[in-house]
C-alpha cells in the first residue's frame, strides 16, 4: 500500500488502529496524572466500546493493528536488535537488554507496548515507588498523534511528553521496515532543520486540501514544528497555505486542534464555537508558503474566514448545539472529534445528545454502530450519516473517533 493521503474526508482505504490492552489495567491513580489522564479507564467497558468502534471500520475499510504490524518488524533479528537498542536509549534504561534477550518477537511487542515490572532483586528496586521499568504506553490507542500521513510520507512526530515517545519510535520502525507500506519517514531527530524546542502530534494536523495544511499550535505542538514542516514541504509544489491556530492551553480538553476542529464533508466542519469563531486572543495566520519558504504570515478572523478566502468555503456545525453549557460539557467529551471515514460519512460519541442532534438537523442520518456491523444498515446508501458509537469510558481518556485512528491511504475526493 502506497501512502496517500491529500484530505480529511476521501474515501478511507487504510487506516491503523491499536485496540487497548493491559497497557489501559496497568494505569493506577499513581500514574494516571503522568500519563496524561485525569483518571483511570475500566480496561472491560473500554474494550467494549472500541469493539463498536473497530467493527464500524472493519465494514468500510482496509484495518492494521499496531500489534501485528509491530510483531512482524521485529521477526527481523536486525531490526529488532536496533529497535531495541532505540527503546531502552529513549526511555533510558540500564538493565533492561539483558531481561529481554531470549524474548521472541510476539513477547517483545507486548512488552514494548504494555511494560515490563521492576525486579524486586535490589534493596533500591524493592523500596521504589515506580511499579514498572518499563513503562505501559497507555495513550496508544490515540494512534493519531504518534506519526501523521499527509500526501506520500509519513510524518514521525517529536511528541511533547516522554510517557509517549516510544510510540512514536514505534510507528517509525513499522513505516521505514513493514514490507507492506510504501513510503519515506520524516523525522525532526534526524533533520538537518532539528530545533530542541520543534514538538507535534497528529491531533494538530489536518490535511484539509492538497494545496492546503491546518495546523494547531499550543501546549502539543509548537511554532517550530510549523517552520519545520513548511521546510519539508519543499519538493512538494501542490502547497501553497498552511493555517495555523493558537489553542489555549488549558483546560486539558483543548489538547489538540481536532478537539475543537474536524472536517465532515467537502463544505461542513464541526466546531467548538467559542474558541473556533469567538475567541480573539487565539489567533489564526495564514502562511503563504513558496518553495518551501513561507513568504508571508498575515492574520486572519478566524479558520472558517481564511478557508473562504481560498475558495474552501465550509458551513460550520457546531458542537453540542446553540446552548454555551451544552458546547462546553460535550466539547469535554470529544464532541467535536469526528472521524470522517468517506465525505459526509462519519463516526463519533453516541453520547454527545446535542450534537449529533445538530448533525441529524443538518441532514446526518443518525445510524447505530451495532447496526452497521449486523449488516442491519448499509452507511453506502446513506448520503449524509454519521455513526454513533458508545463512548462513555472511552471518551474519559481525552480523545475521541479522530484520535484513534491513523489513516494511511484515501481516495482522492471529487
């Protein structure tokens, strides 16, 4: 499969998920804070949840799990050995090599991924307060933020926190060694064009056309991320804008663009209003980008007014309705996180009332998720849908449908 990705809502052909395991059980109130949690997930209503969610993906496209992908990396012993070496550099590790020199390479991507305990076989190791020496990535179901296909490379982001780094060193073994990807990695690390301060996650970054990029910055992501992309977007002649969007840095539901922007459909977004089109200390430039130089910055009213200027005209719809209280409860619960899976075809949080009441007003069929896995709904039929799946506990984890997916290759929209 070559990579292709030149939109937010062609027709998905590819997308990579990981499902959440014991990596989710092995969070306790200890190190949910550390972890980027504001509280711990039941691992059984959890998995549930995604059940719905994977399922929906599984009838509309081509799915890979990390874990399998992972897995048949590291069967090759040099892969696995630098893979390794990688691993205990980033999570400076001392004794780790020698516990794992005999694992095969199903037990290896269990346990890069769902942590190994300390031995108890030092006074020092028995009195720490630290439960793991390797760390459980409890974030990656999130597989969004770790890497970022935009066109035909595969972006490898210098994530923000350290909890989550090995995802992204992960991701990068996967798309430079799977046989079944075409595609050349971009890594900030290995850049003639590295800065100390260069940080970016997926959930900032949006392809909204083919001459067209959407990028917040904020707590995630940084201003030079933005330079270091526009520079890597030298050879790549089809780009001309890049939008970027100032995000508050708090309240933690904020974390990313995609948490207050999503692409529906080739002329509907969904919002959060209050800081997308009312919130003036935010601001929203546009760079003009030409050679992989940008050659202007101008400011702009907001992302919906710079859009229309660049004939991308798009109606917004907004999350939870009309009502303040209604937006900022279900813009908490990803109410604004939509996974467009073809134009007009998309899937997020049942629970969010108001909404997908929005989104069933203007002229979303609201379908169940059990329904279109039973066969019981055909989404094909359907012009405008949007398919809801449970998400009470998923949701708790700060992401929502757009999160969790990490599309690799789409059709070119129409």
């Amino acid at each position: 499969m070559k990579i292709s990705i030149n939109s937010e809502i062609g027709e998905l052909e590819g997308v990579i998920l990981h499902t959440p395991g014991n990596e989710i059980e092995n969070m306790t109130p200890q190190n949910a804070e550390r972890a980027l949690y504001s509280d711990i997930l039941n691992l059984q209503v959890a998995s549930k949840e995604y059940e719905q969610f994977s399922g929906v993906l599984k009838k509309v496209t081509k799915t890979f799990e990390v874990k399998e992908l992972l897995e048949k990396v590291l069967e090759n012993p040099t892969i696995k050995h630098l893979l390794t070496d990688r691993i205990v550099g980033n999570d400076k590790l001392s004794d780790f090599r020698s516990v794992i020199a005999d694992k095969s390479a199903k037990e290896l991507c269990k346990l890069f991924i769902e942590g190994f305990p300390k031995r108890k076989d030092t006074l020092t190791n028995y009195l720490s307060d630290e439960y793991f020496l390797l760390n459980p990535l409890h974030n990656f179901f999130f597989t969004r933020d770790a890497s970022s296909a935009f066109f035909d490379r595969v972006l490898i982001n210098r994530m923000a926190n350290q909890v989550r780094k090995r995802e992204a060193v992960i991701m990068e073994a996967i798309f430079d060694n799977h046989p079944y990807f075409i595609t050349k990695t971009l890594n900030p690390d290995n850049s003639r064009f590295f800065e100390e301060n260069i940080t970016m996650e997926g959930g900032d970054i949006l392809v909204l056309r083919k001459d067209i990029l959407l990028i917040g910055i904020g707590s995630r992501t940084s201003s030079q991320a933005v330079d270091y992309i526009a520079k890597k977007l030298e050879s790549r002649e089809s780009v001309k804008h890049i939008i970027v969007q100032q995000l508050p840095h708090s309240p933690e539901s904020f974390i990313h663009l995609d948490m207050i922007f999503t692409l529906l459909n080739n002329d509907e977004c969904m919002i959060f209003e209050p800081v997308i089109m009312k919130a003036a200390k935010y601001a929203t430039l546009h760079l003009t980008i030409e050679s992989g130089r940008i050659k202007s910055i101008c400011e702009e009213e907001n992302i919906i007014e710079a859009l229309k200027k660049l004939k991308m005209p798009l109606k917004p719809i907004l999350c939870g309705g009309k009502i303040p209280q209604n937006q900022e409860r279900e813009q908490w619960h990803s109410g604004a996180n939509f996974f467009a899976f073809a134009p007009g075809k998309i899937i997020g949080y049942a629970r969010n009332n108001h909404t997908i009441e929005a989104l069933n007003k203007n002229g979303y069929s609201v379908l169940k998720a059990k329904d279109v896995i039973s066969g019981k709904e055909d989404v094909s039929k359907y012009k405008k849908a949007v398919v809801t799946i449970h998400g009470a506990e998923l949701s708790r984890g700060g992401g929502g449908a757009r999160c969790m997916t990490m599309p690799v290759r789409r059709k070119e929209v129409l």
